[in-house]
C-alpha cells in the first residue's frame, strides 16, 4: 500500500524535528508509460530510510543515493530517467517512459 502525501510530509517533518537531514523527491514530470504520476513524493533521510515512491525498482535506489547528496551539499537537483538514455534498463524504465524527479533537501 501508497503512504499518502500527508503521510510522506508528515514524515518529513517529523524527522526533521528528530534532527534528520531529510530530503523530499517530487515527480515532476513524465512521457509515455511512467509507474507513478506528477506530483508522487518519496521522502529519504539521512540514513537512507525512506517513505513514499517516485517510480519503484531501481530509480528509486538511484534517487535515495542522489537525495544523500543533496542533504549533505544543499544544492537541490532534477534527476532524469527514461529510455533515450543509458541508464534506462538499469534503472529499470524498460517500458518506454520518462520521469523527471525534483530533489530537494527539507530545512
């Protein structure tokens, strides 16, 4: 079962109360086949525990190693994945779509 977005940003917050460093990924956009739509969030922190989903399989395990990065350095990024590009079967979007995801960390 999907935690709901009031779920996943009320993690977030909660976790940053706790003293976590916390970074929110944000679908923001997609073409063609895509597992979840624009606006999914996947909470991460500091450790690597996790809330939510942007995608599932492997893209998710890339955007929990990005959001690491982004809670260390603070400089929020847009991750890209689809079929145009190499990382395409390895990150699991072998059904011809594109997400785009928004990174950001939560302070």
């Amino acid at each position: 079962m999907l935690s709901t977005d009031t779920d996943i940003l009320a993690a977030a917050e909660a976790w940053r109360r706790e003293g976590r460093g916390v970074a929110l990924a944000t679908v923001i956009e997609t073409w063609g086949s895509a597992p979840r739509p624009i606006g999914s969030h996947l909470v991460i922190d500091g450790e690597g525990n996790f809330l939510g989903s942007v995608s599932g399989g492997c893209v998710e395990g890339d955007v929990i190693v990005e959001a690491g990065e982004v809670i260390d350095d603070g400089r929020p990024r847009v991750l890209e994945f689809g079929v145009a590009d190499e990382t395409a079967w390895r990150a699991g979007l072998s059904c011809g779509g594109r997400i785009r995801v928004f990174v950001e960390r939560v302070d």
